[in-house]
C-alpha cells in the first residue's frame, strides 16, 4: 500500500522533544537530589516547546494545525461509538485531537505554574513573589496536580496505542518517526516540511522565552 507523508519534522521533533523534556522533569525533580536549577531549566525548555507548537497549531502544514484535527464534540462522540470511518483520519482522529489538546493544556498549566515556584532553599522561578502569596500558593497546587493529570493522560495515550497497533493495525508510533501513514484510498495532500517557517517559528519562540524569563521578570527582592 502506497504511504503519504502525514507529520511534518517539525511535530515530530516537538513530540518526542516533549516525551524527553517530560522525563528530564520528572527525574530532576522527583529522583535526584539537588537538581532544582536542571529542573528550572528544563521547564523553560518544555514552555518553548508548548508555545511552538501552538504558533505552529496555527501556521504549521496540514495535519499539524488545529484546525484539520479538532472536531466537533458530537464528531468526537460518534467516533467514540464507532459510526465513523477510522480510516478517514489520516491525522489525529477525533478524539486524538482532543488528547492533544489536553496535553497541550495540562503541561503548559505546568509550565507556566513553574514560573512561580521555589525550592524554599535558594532557587525561585522568574515570577515568584511578583503577584503575592496567594497567587504562589494557587501555581504551587496546579504545578503538583497538574503533573499528577499528566501521568493519567500519558497512561490513556499509551492504552490508545496498545488498542490502535493490535486492534486495529495502525502503526502510530513508527509512523510518529519517520511521518509516514498509508494512503488507502485517499489522496490526502503530502505533507512537506515548510522550513523557512519553521525556522521563523523557532526564532519567534525563543525570543519570547528568553523576554519572558530574563528582561520581563521583576527583580527579585533581596533579604538582606
């Protein structure tokens, strides 16, 4: 069976770049000891990430924006029930687009919360203290939580995967590396990886993180 590029490079590198940076997080912040700084700086690398692939949501190739894989709730729903043809999504397939989405917002509500966070020793995020204590305290249980939906997102994704490869033969992962899918019947445009784009994205991104954490963040207040 013929095979059509589906995922540009570019959201192939964000995605396992997230999968990375979620693991980095996870073990610099709850496996090793004194790892606060590695565990600021990877959460500054996991908002670039979030916030690249929302300009590219917007402006990226075909299957990489928002609008060719977000569905309607009653669309989502009948796929859920099967009446719909799997085999149309050559993309995310309804309910995909909204486990993206979902990702996308518990882990940028962990980004952003990061901002705000202290170790209570010598480390603060950028924006601790800037807007009162409550406003730290309300990061500090989203950061926690959020992290907490994080794992049970990652285990539904991981179950998708199990059903999708043995129930119905579509390979995901394989097709997450190299950005091929089976065409079947269709003709489905075939992607092709916008690079001048992608390079304006990646600079407009980094520019943002770098205002964001190093010339927008009040200075911090000095106790002694």
């Amino acid at each position: 069976m013929a095979s059509v590029k589906v995922w540009d490079v570019p959201t192939r590198l964000f995605h396992w770049g997230l999968v990375t940076v979620f693991i980095f997080q996870f073990v610099t912040g709850d496996i090793l000891d004194d790892a606060m700084q590695l565990h600021f700086y990877g959460g500054y690398v996991a908002l670039g990430l979030l916030l690249f692939r929302i300009i590219w949501g917007v402006v990226g190739s075909y299957h990489a924006r928002f609008t060719n894989f977000i569905y309607s709730p009653v669309t989502a729903i009948k796929y859920l029930q099967g009446k719909t043809d799997t085999q149309t999504y050559l993309g995310h397939n309804p309910l995909g687009g909204y486990s993206v989405l979902a990702i996308l917002a518990v882990m940028l509500s962990q980004a952003i919360s990061g901002l705000f966070m202290t170790d209570d020793i010598f480390l603060d995020g950028p924006y601790h203290g800037a807007l009162g204590a409550a406003i730290d305290d309300l990061m500090n249980f989203i950061h926690h939580n959020a992290f907490l939906m994080m794992w049970g997102l990652i285990a539904l994704h991981l179950c998708a995967i199990v059903f999708y490869t043995f129930k119905k033969q579509q390979r995901l992962v394989p097709a997450m590396i190299h950005g091929n899918k089976p065409a079947g019947s269709e003709s489905p445009p075939d992607v092709q990886t916008p690079w001048i784009r992608f390079l304006v994205c990646a600079l407009i991104t980094a520019v943002t993180i770098y205002l964001l954490v190093n010339v927008l963040a009040p200075e911090p207040e000095m106790l002694w």
